[in-house]
C-alpha cells in the first residue's frame, strides 16, 4: 500500500477503533486495556498484520511527549488536593528518593547479572542507565487502571500511588539523562550533576505553580463568548508551561503535572468543559502512544532478551521497587500490608519505553537492547501486576467493601450514562432566596447549585453558603422537569426568565 495522507488517516482511523473496541474485551479478560493497545500497534507493525514499518524513534519520543502533557495534566486536574494534602510528603519521598533507590538498586542488580551471564557485560554506568530508565511508575498505566476498575482503597492509599505516578517521572528523566551523559563520558565528576538536579526540580515546582496562578486568573477574566473555546485555551497554557519551563531550566514534567493539580482545585470558568474534555483527550494521548510504542518495537527482536528481560522484570517487582518504598517509606508509621501494596502498584507503562528513547537518538553502544529490555518489562509489569492491582488488595485487606464507596450528589449527576445538563440563572435584587441559605431553598433532589458566580469570583457553595442579590447561580440538573421545579423554588416564571436571556 502506497503512503499518502488519506492512507495514514485511514490506518490510523482503524487502529483507533480497534483499540476502543479491544478495550471492550479487555475488561472481560481483566487484562488492562494498555496492554491491548500496545498488541493493536504490534500487530499493525513490521512483524505483524499490516506490516507497516516505523522505525523513527525521534518522532515517537515527539509523541510521547506530547501524550505524557496531556496525560500528567489530567491526573493533576481531575486530584483533588484535600485527598493529597495528608501524604503529601509520603508522596514526594516515594517520587524522588523511592525512584532513586530503585534504579541503583536494579542497576547494581543488572550490572551484576550481565557480567555473569552476558558475554562482555554492561559497564556500571550503563547498568544505572538501564535501572533509571524503568525506575518510575507510569502516570498513565496507574491513573487509568485505578480509576477505570473504580477501585476504593483504604487510607489515602489511592491519593498516595497516583501522587507518586504524577510526580516521580522528573526524578527517572534526571538520572535517565545524567547516566547517558557519564555513558558518553566515564570521567564526568558526578558532583557536576548534583546542581543540575536541584535546578530542573527547583525551576519546575515554581514554575508549575506560578504559571498556573496566572493561567487562573487569564481564564476567569477572558470571557470568550463559547464554553468550548476554554478547553483549547487550556491546552495552549499546558503547553507553554511545559515548554517554558523546560527553556529556562526545568523539569517540564513537574511543571505541567503541579499546574494541572493547581487549576483543578481552584474555582474556574467553564471548568467541567474542560475537565471533561481533558479527559477524553487524555484517553486519546494513551491509545496514541501506546500504539505508538507497539509500532515501534521489533517482536522478534523481544526473543533474545526473553530471557534476561524476566530476570530483570522479577527483581524490579520482588526486589527494587519494594526496596525503594520500604526505605523511603521508614519515616512514616505504616502498616506492612500498605507498604507491599504501594510496592505492588508500582506499574511501568508508557513513560519507560519513551525515555528508552533517548539512548537510541543519543546513539548508545546497547540501546537497541536497553529498548526491547524496557519494553518487555514495561509490559510484563503492566500484564501481571496491573491484572492483579484488585485481587492483592483484597488479599492484603486494603480495598473498601461496595457499601463503603458513597457517592456525593454530585458524583451521582456526573456519573457515566447520566443525562444531567448545567444551567446558569440570575437571582434578581427582589427575590424570595436573597439572604438564604442555600440548604433553605429546598431544591429537588436532583437539582443542585454546583458553583456561584459573585462579583466576577467563583464561590463553592455549601449548605450554610447565604444567597445574595445578582447572584449567578450555576444548576446541575438531570431532566428537564427538575430545572422547572428549581425555578419554582426560586420563586422565578422559567418562560420569563429565558425570554430575557435571548433579547
């Protein structure tokens, strides 16, 4: 087949669908649905169905970055920072020292098995390479099973491994980049890199923050005119944080990943578009990429390394990441039953197999190897332990039972298959709420103000929250009878009301 633009659209069309489809019968398999859109770009690749040949690792690194944006933008958006709050250092120790202690440790592990098994072996330095590489857990592998099992997990479990996922792959980039260099040039004193550390993490937390406060305060005061429009805004702003700090020194991960969590807890115009957008696009990021990666890789090429691969993929779950989380977590009394579940769900996914890139575009003696060896295990990891993620919380009691996992008002309206719509009404000077409560007005049970606009602010409301003149009350509703008895409660004739709208 010829490759003209309609023929890229078309494969790329079906390969979409198919993965949609495939993840249909990955929740009937309990297989995660990133394992079958990584088998949908494997089977579209050279050694597969389609035969389509891409070898071109600088566009994939392009992608993977693009889609980890996306992906880390919309884990920190849709955190909510009160869950955070209480382990917030518990999940900064297992993000930076957790990951550090990993790759040595498995580096060590690595340098020590291909000296013993691998004719010629691998230097130390490029052992450590290999350890950083697959040190972190993956965003999108951890926020993507969790959520879309629903599972409910004891003692801010669930906040703590998806903290860890969003902020940990700064710290795996930093070695991943600092061991290619000693790689290039053994004699590199390592005291030169300490300060490089300290400015990427350093730059890229004030930086997440500081842009983001001002991205709120560019949203709120535009008024664009289309509630669709937000959601581009907002993809523009992620990218230039992204770029931005990356172009003054800093970790552009972190960035992105704090500026997410920043604006998704803050008061924002036409914030549910684009949540709700954001997550559909994060979606699309992960299927993108992990057919990607699936094109990219050679599965005959995964054959000699079948071995050695298993071996390094068996430390790394038993060995590694349990070491890294058992020290980093000492500090903090904990039961041993979560530390080996935070152990469990230490998923490598996407982020792996993209920083795997950066020694085949830097042209390392071994990359090629290192590539497949951290594709094989970023698959098997999420195949075994992304298949098990519920059954070893319940084995290890750390799962809430069905009862427990209450739902709020909200999360009923916003649930998958609700028809519930949002409208804006204005409560006159004159009106019978002014000055009450909002628990006074008696609204139907399937009406709620989800949000106030007062005085060009945004106000959550509570039940104690007193209704005031000109206030634009933002309603989520279900069916079209609840909004007519919201505006009988509000002592307001609809057909008036929305009349005054369209002049």
């Amino acid at each position: 087949m010829t490759l003209t633009v309609e023929n890229i659209i078309l494969i790329s069309s079906i390969l979409l669908i198919a993965s949609i489809l495939a993840k249909k019968i990955s929740v009937r398999l309990s297989v995660p649905a990133l394992v079958i859109f990584l088998a949908v770009g494997m089977l579209a690749g050279s050694d597969g169905i389609l035969g389509i040949e891409f070898e071109n690792y600088k566009i994939a690194q392009f992608i993977g970055v693009v889609a980890l944006n996306f992906i880390l933008f919309n884990g920190g958006l849709s955190t909510n920072w009160k869950s955070v709050k209480p382990i917030l250092w518990q999940g900064a120790i297992l993000s930076t020292l957790g990951v550090f202690l990993t790759a040595i440790s498995l580096g060590v592990f690595i340098w020590w098995l291909s000296n013993n098994y691998i004719d010629g072996g691998l230097s130390i330095y490029e052992s450590l390479l290999l350890g950083s590489i697959v040190s972190s857990t993956d965003a999108a592998a951890v926020f993507s099973i969790l959520r879309s099992r629903g599972l409910s997990l004891k003692q801010h479990l669930k906040p703590t491994l998806e903290l860890e996922s969003g902020s940990n792959d700064p710290m795996a980039y930093f070695l991943t980049i600092m061991f290619i260099g000693f790689v290039q040039n053994p004699d590199q004193s390592l005291w030169t890199i300490v300060p490089f550390f300290f400015q990427q993490i350093g730059i890229g937390a004030v930086c997440g923050i500081a842009f983001a406060w001002l991205s709120k305060k560019l949203i709120n005061v535009l008024n664009l005119g289309f509630g669709g429009i937000y959601p581009v805004l907002t993809i523009g702003i992620m990218f230039f944080v992204f770029s931005a700090t990356d172009f003054i020194g800093g970790n552009g991960f972190l960035a992105v990943y704090l500026a997410g969590l920043y604006l998704g807890n803050q008061d924002l115009v036409n914030k549910r578009t684009i949540t709700s957008m954001f997550d559909g696009l994060a979606w699309l990021m992960q299927i993108v990429l992990f057919i990607t990666l699936g094109l990219l890789v050679n599965p005959s090429g995964l054959i000699p390394i079948l071995g050695f691969g298993m071996l390094v993929s068996t430390f790394l779950i038993v060995g590694a990441r349990p070491i890294g989380v058992f020290i980093s977590l000492l500090p903090f009394k904990m039961p041993i039953e979560r530390r080996l579940y935070v152990s469990w769900v230490g998923l490598r996914g996407a982020v792996p197999i993209v920083f795997a890139t950066y020694p085949l575009i830097a042209g390392l003696e071994h990359s090629v190897m290192f590539f497949n060896i951290v594709f094989f295990v970023s698959l098997t990891s999420v195949l075994l332990q992304g298949s098990t993620i519920p059954i070893v919380a319940r084995w290890l009691n750390m799962s809430l039972p069905m009862e427990d996992k209450t739902k709020s008002p909200v999360d009923i309206l916003l649930a998958e298959g609700a028809n519930s719509f949002l409208r804006e009404i204005m409560v006159p000077n004159e009106n019978y709420a002014v000055g009450k409560q909002v628990m006074d007005l008696n609204f139907p049970d399937k009406g709620i103000i989800a949000m106030i606009s007062r005085n060009n602010e945004f106000i959550t409301p509570k039940g104690t929250t007193i209704i005031e003149p000109n206030d634009m009350l933002i309603v989520l509703y279900e069916k079209d009878e609840i909004l007519d008895q919201i505006y009988q409660r509000l002592g307001l004739d609809r057909k008036q009301e929305e009349a005054k709208e369209l002049m």
